[in-house]
C-alpha cells in the first residue's frame, strides 16, 4: 500500500506527458484529465482512511533507508490537504471544459494543470527538503505558463512580476538549503528535526528558520503579498480559481511543517514573527476588500485576509489552534475555488468587472444569486457552514494564548469580509434588475454544476464536521507532537 503514496505526484505528471501528444483531440484531452483526477480522489480518499487506522505511512525510494533515501510521508495533515486539492482540480476542469474555448484548450492547458497539481501534491507528501523545492518548481513552472495564456498587456505585466518574485523566493529557498545541510548535513524533515532537537536552536539555526520564513512567506502571500492580487486578476477564471485556492495553500503548508517539526523550540521569535506578519497581512487585505469596486482585485484581497487568519493557528501553536487551522485550511481551498468561479462567472454574464455596473442578476439567475449568498456566509464564518469551525477552533486557541488583539483582528476581518461580498449581495445580485442586451441569457449547465457542488461542500463540511474531526484531530497531533513524524520515518 506505501506504493501508492506516490501515486498522486507520479499519475498527474505521466498524463501531462502523454496529453502532449494529444494537442488536436480536445475531447481526448478532457476524458484523460476528467478520470485521472476522478481516480486521484478515489485514492486519496483510501491514503486518508489507512492513515487514520494504521497510522503515518512512509515511502522509500530505491530501498535507502531515511535519512539517506528520498522520502515521502503520508501523515494526516498532508492527505487532508491533498484530496482538497484534487477535489479542487476536479470540480474547476469540469468547469474548464465549458468555459475555455478549443482554441484556449489546443495551448496545452490540461496537460499543465496536471503537472501543477502533481507538484502541489508532491510538494505536500514529501520528506525532503530539497524534494520540497523541486516539487515547488515543477508546480511553479506549470503556473508560469498558465498565467501567461491567452496574451494581453496586463497578463503580460503581471505574468513577469509574478515569474520575478518566485523566482527571487525559490533563489532564496536554495540560499537556505545550502545553509541547513552545511550546518546539520542532511535535508530530510525528520532527520533535521531530530538534529535541531540534539544541538539546540541556537542563534545560526534561527537564522536559517527566518529566512525559510521569507521563502515560504513570499510564497504563501504573507506581508509579502504585492505580487498577488495583480497575479491572481488575470488568469482565466478556472486557472484563477485554481491559483486562488490551491497555490497559496502550499506556501502556508511549508510554513506548518517548518515550524512545528523542524524549528519548534525558539517559538518567542520565529511564532511571534508570524504572528505580526499574519496581523499586518489581515490588516492590509481588510484595506484592499473595502478600497476596491473591482469584482477582481476583492476576489485576490479576500485571498491575502485568509492566509493571515490560518497562520495565527500556528501562531497561538494550541491543540486547538492547529485543529482550527487544519480545518479552515481545507475550507478555505474549497470556498476560495468557488468564490473565483462565482466572481468569473459574474464577469462572463455581465461583461462588467465593476460591481457598480451590475444589478439585479439573482431575478434572471436564482439559482446562482443564493448559491452566493450561501458562500458568503460560509467565507465569513456563520455556522453551520465550513468556514465557522475553523474561526472558532482558532479563536479558542487564540484565547488560550491570551493573544486578544490578534483575536480581535482575526474576527474584525470576517466582519470586513462580510461586508465587502455583502455590497456586491445587496448591489449586484439583489439589487434592481435592469435590462441589458449584452448580458448573456444563461449559465451553461457545466459551469453551473462545479459550483453547487462547492456550495453543497461548505455545508456538508460544516454540518458533518464531525465526520473529519479525527481526522483532523490527526493532523493536529502530528503538528504538536512531532516525535511522531520523526519516528515514523526513522525507526519505521
């Protein structure tokens, strides 16, 4: 069974090549795509459920044991993360098929969706540092194209910021790797962990956390976030969407592993360092919701406000903080994924970007207008959706900790959050109809289903949170406990 761990990295890569070959035959194309991610959710629902009877499962490559071989290690946290993802890809290509176009589909489109999530999948699996870094670039590589798609001034312009700053970030990521192996030579997790543990957090090793911490900050979108909102405009909708919901994820995933596995002990620094970055980052994404009418530029703000709010979990560093951070983590990738469609979709009706100039659209598309009413709710955390546990398990963290301006921040900014999808609520789907002959006359059913299927998500994760609390309370253990993970791997 440890086989098929790999399976989510190998599979999507091997059909990525082989769509190359298939340019011409989109039909081909969509089939191959549709039941690989099909079968990725199918499997990783099996990897979650024998993690959770028989515990962390680990690979070796070639027969080397760790910490000489390549590993990767399916704990909790990390399947948690990667079925989201390939729920997440599956219900955004559905919507792809109907929304791209051929001409759009013929430029390679789901062979380099499927490289990106083999990528994101590696990079959540792996127990290897370096493995970390290449699984980061071959999702990366993927998105440089992605974003560049279709041409355009803007794209152009913000493609090239957006190629600059990975590529800064992934030149510092080397920086840092040459640094750990030639103080503690070696760059799997555990056995980094363990040798952290053995000659202390002194004042180098420090060193090196923080600057893993701008890495994956960068990354991730943490204070360092000037590059996203432009990034995440210009894409088409199901690649944005995708961006959104899925790419950010793997930054903030770095960041957990980093600091409650490998660099856990000088938690007065490197936690109250991303503490302050998650306040400040709050703060600037509550900026950018209320100062835009762009339906675009609110959709990549709401983006930067909830990476903040996941990492002050790791910042309380409680039970019940990682738990609550665990759980919001994989609301987050689902409502993200539907917020960029719901907004995308706004866009392909209307041909309007501002919500000021649209009014009305829930009396032509009822069905539509609610199902946005449902996910606003659920991004501002009202029970019983998914989005309430995840804030409540935080805050109660948060409360531990005695972190009471954090607490304050965190929940100020659902309120903010609120407020800015109520506008467009109230505006653009509530709000008068007016009769327009450039409006489209219906949504095609294809883009129609993977949305109502997010929305059916938020509730039934909300209402059934019951079904995935032990497995999150899985995740959370491993966080908190990191003895765990490390005697997983090494004394198998």
């Amino acid at each position: 069974m440890n086989n098929l761990i790999v399976l989510p990295l190998i599979l999507p890569i091997f059909i990525a090549v082989i769509l190359i070959f298939f340019r011409q035959q989109i039909r081909i194309q969509r089939i191959l795509t549709f039941s690989t991610l099909l079968l990725l959710i199918i499997v990783n629902i099996y990897l979650l459920i024998q993690v959770k009877v028989n515990g962390i499962q680990v690979l070796q490559f070639g027969g080397w044991e760790a910490p000489f071989g390549i590993s990767f290690v399916a704990d909790a946290f990390a399947m948690l993360l990667v079925l989201t993802t390939s729920i997440v890809a599956f219900l955004c290509m559905i919507y792809a098929f109907s929304s791209l176009g051929e001409t759009f589909e013929k430029m390679f489109v789901y062979p380099l969706v499927l490289l990106m999530i083999g990528g994101i999948n590696g990079s959540f699996l792996t127990g290897d540092l370096f493995n970390l870094f290449v699984c980061f670039e071959v999702m990366l590589l993927a998105s440089y194209v992605l974003i560049t798609l279709g041409g355009g001034k803007e794209r152009l312009r913000e493609s090239i910021k957006y190629v600059v700053i990975n590529v800064l970030a992934s030149w510092f990521f080397l920086v840092g790797l040459a640094m750990i192996y030639g103080t503690l030579g070696t760059l799997n997790m555990a056995h980094l962990a363990q040798r952290v543990a053995e000659v202390n957090q002194g004042p180098l090793l420090t060193t090196i956390a923080l600057l893993f911490l701008v890495v994956f900050a960068l990354k991730a979108g943490l204070l360092l976030f000037f590059w996203l909102p432009g990034s995440y405009r210009v894409p088409t909708t199901p690649i944005a969407a995708m961006f959104g919901a899925l790419l950010t994820k793997v930054g903030i995933y770095a960041i957990f592993r980093m600091f409650t596995l490998i660099f856990p002990l000088e938690t007065n620094i490197t936690h109250t360092l991303i503490g302050v970055m998650a306040i400040a980052t709050i703060i600037f994404g509550c900026f950018g919701v209320m100062g835009f009418k762009d339906l675009r530029q609110i959709v990549a703000y709401n983006v930067i406000i909830s990476v903040g709010f996941v990492l002050l979990g790791l910042y309380a560093n409680t039970t019940e903080s990682l738990e609550g951070a665990v759980f919001y983590l994989m609301h987050d990738m689902l409502i993200k994924a539907l917020l960029f469609l719901m907004i995308g979709t706004i866009i392909y009706i209307t041909g309007r970007t501002s919500f000021d100039e649209i009014k009305g659209l829930i009396h032509q598309f009822p069905l539509f207008g609610w199902l946005f009413f449902i996910m606003m709710l659920s991004l501002a955390g009202i029970p019983p959706l998914s989005g309430f546990i995840g804030k409540l398990l935080i805050g109660q963290g948060l409360i531990d900790k005695g972190a009471y301006i954090a607490i304050g921040i965190g929940f100020l900014s659902s309120v903010i959050v609120l407020y800015s999808l109520l506008r467009i609520f109230l505006k653009s789907i509530f709000g008068e109809a007016t009769y327009n002959q450039k409006f489209k006359t219906k949504i095609p059913k294809m883009m129609l289903v993977p949305m109502v299927t997010f929305g059916l998500l938020t509730l039934v994760l909300g209402v059934g949170a019951e079904i995935m609390m032990p497995y999150v309370e899985d995740a959370a253990r491993v966080l908190t406990n990191p003895e765990i993970y490390i005697n997983a791997v090494l004394n198998p």
